[in-house]
C-alpha cells in the first residue's frame, strides 16, 4: 500500500511540475494569464523591487540548498528516500507559484521592440527557450529527473541505481544546455520591463553562480570523469569547432550527469 502511494505522490509530483511550467512560461510572457509578470497594477518601485527580491532569493534559496547532497542526507530520515526527488519537485512547484502569486509589477519600459519581422523572431527565441527546456532533460532521462523512475522502481521493489553517463547530441558542446533554454526564456521579450529584467537579471545570475556549487558536487560524485568532460566542454557556449581529441573522447561516451541542472531544472 505504501508503495503504491508513494508511486502515486511521484507522479502527481511529476505532473504539477509540468502544468506549472506551462503556467511559468505564461506568467513571464505574459501570454493568457489572469496574472503575469507585467500585467498587475504597478505600486511605488522601492518596495516592488524589495518585494520581488525577497522572492527570488526565496526561490534561490530552496533550489539551491534542497539540491545538496549534505542536505539530502539530513532530510531522508525525515522524507524516505524513494520520494525525496518527488518532493523537492513539488517544494519547487510551491515556491515557484508563491514567486508569481506575489510578484509585484514594475512596469517601466527598458525596451520595446515594434519592428513586425524582429517581435515575431524574439516571441520564437522565447518558444525554442521554452521547447530547450523539457528538450533536453528528454536527452538524458527526464523520469530519472523528476523523481518518476525512483517510486516506479520502488513499486515493482527494484533497488534504485544511478543511470549510466551519456553526452547526447547538445551535451557534447555545451555541459549545461538547461541553464541556456531558461536563460533564453527569460530574457527573449519584444518588450522588457524593468520588472521582467529584474527577474532576468537575478535568476540568469543565480544560475551562473550556482553552476560552480554544482559542478563541485559533480566531481566529488563522478571524479576524474567529470573532471575531463567539463575540461573539453564548455558551459554555456558551444565552441565553433571542437577539436579531433575533445570529439573522440566524446564519441566514446565521456560522461554527463543524469541530475544535470538538478538546481533549476523545476522551475
């Protein structure tokens, strides 16, 4: 019975993820939404920006520190451990949607872009951002990712074990091609307000920061392994032309990391 709840709870995990990202993706495009980053009445500047500042460490704060191992440690002799990934799924969920319920509209305009040709072309930069997102978790193992694959292997009373290292397609030039598609998301607007570029600013900041704690991690777990992935691939920019020796060792299936992004990859 158990078992069985805690494939469920995975589940719902999973699938409250994916309707918040849809929902995120909404609320910073302001597209559909009752309620979007530039769409509620603007207050006075000083405390929206203190406002949202709040929530965006908030948001910082929860991804980051739940995504540490030591962290884990802890806090599966509170959570079992065939749902922990679940779980940090839906604190990210929660705190996601507490971020866009609370955010506060600052609704002066940095940019606008009326040229017909270049807002259509920024609205398709924001959907490939939105598409490079669950794209590429697809690559690796999305199940695995969210949490799925742990409770499923619990309700068939399989032993959860790490998934093999692969370097698929884009992971072969860039190590965080996550990172990339939420930055591409944030800031691809026809028209940037000093609200939506506050939120740009921050999270593209957060993530930077938080590639150099993860990737920490990443050695510690996998050692030289990673340790040479990460010296032949870039982290966000793919090199023009990747060299005989980083292309061979890549072919040969030089190692990725199956929680890659783990920090910001739910929303």
């Amino acid at each position: 019975m158990k078992r069985a709840f805690f494939f469920l709870y995975g589940v719902a995990c999973h699938l409250l993820f994916l309707a918040v990202y849809v929902y995120l993706a909404a609320f910073i495009g302001n597209l559909y939404m009752p309620k979007s980053i530039d769409s509620a009445p603007a207050g006075p500047v000083g405390p929206a920006v203190a406002v949202n500042l709040l929530l965006l460490g908030l948001f910082a704060a929860q991804h980051s520190i739940m995504a540490r191992p030591a962290f884990k440690r802890v806090w599966t002799r509170i959570v079992p451990e065939p749902i922990e990934r679940s779980t940090y799924v839906l604190a990210s969920c929660l705190v996601t949607c507490l971020v866009a319920w609370q955010w506060r509209t600052i609704d002066a305009v940095v940019w606008d872009v009326e040229t017909p040709v270049l807002r259509m072309a920024l609205w398709t930069l924001f959907a490939a951002g939105w598409l490079i997102v669950p794209g590429v978790t697809l690559l690796i193992d999305h199940f695995d990712l969210f949490g799925t694959r742990q409770v499923w292997l619990h309700l068939k009373e399989r032993e959860y074990t790490s998934l093999p290292f692969r370097t698929p397609l884009v992971y072969k030039h860039v190590r965080h091609p996550l990172y990339v598609g939420w930055t591409i998301l944030f800031w691809a607007t026809p028209t940037m307000t000093v609200g939506h570029l506050l939120f740009a600013v921050v999270l593209t900041s957060y993530m930077v920061l938080a590639v150099f704690a993860e990737e920490r991690d990443l050695v510690d777990h996998f050692g030289r392994e990673y340790e040479e992935y990460r010296r032949l691939v870039p982290k966000f920019f793919p090199r023009l032309r990747i060299g005989a020796t980083a292309s061979t060792t890549l072919r040969e299936s030089q190692p990725v990391p199956q929680r890659e992004e783990s920090e910001v990859c739910h929303v």
